[in-house]
C-alpha cells in the first residue's frame, strides 16, 4: 500500500505544482520546476517499494491478493520518473532558448 501512495504522489506532484501556480501572484510557472526532485524521489521511493513488496511476495507460500496493487505500483512509479525527467527536459530546453535568446 505504501508503494501505491507514493507512486500516486509522484505521478500528482508535478501537475500539482503547476495546477497551483496559476493561483499565486509571487510564482510562476517556472518555479513549478523546484517539484521535479519531489516527484523524482517519490518515484524512486515506489519503485523501490514495490521490488521490496514482490520479492517479499515471492517468499510467502500463499497469494496474498495483492499482487494487482503492486503491479499497478510500479506503473505509477515508472510514470511518475518519466514525468519528473520530462519536466527536466523542459526546464533544459527553457533555459536552452533562454541562453541563446540572450546572446542575439
């Protein structure tokens, strides 16, 4: 259960950030990118959990019915590295653009 929760917060942290920067005065869009490490990590963290929630599986005699939960898991902590790794790549191109914006 632990790994679901943290690959759903990982995949809600980026849309998130930038859901609520629509209702601040004082941030931006870009400061949404200070959420990327958050959701990385979360990620990380479901992933990791549910490797250690299937090789503790693997170990019991009986199903333990959750096996589903655990698949499902690991899908929300793959999307929530890949969106947290494509908002790195937006702010590298952002600041790409913004580099040779400057220097015309």
């Amino acid at each position: 259960m632990a790994a679901f929760l943290a690959g759903l917060a990982s995949v809600a942290t980026l849309p998130v950030a930038v859901y609520l920067t629509r209702f601040s005065d004082r941030y931006e869009l870009l400061h949404a990118g200070f959420a990327i490490p958050l959701g990385l990590g979360l990620g990380a963290l479901a992933l990791a959990l549910t490797h250690r929630a299937r090789r503790l599986g693997a170990l019991r005699v009986g199903r333990d019915g959750r096996s589903g939960l655990v698949r499902v898991a690991g899908v929300l902590g793959i999307a929530g590295v890949c969106l947290a790794l494509a908002g790195l790549v937006a702010l590298g191109v952002y600041g790409l653009l913004e580099y040779v914006g400057s220097r015309e």
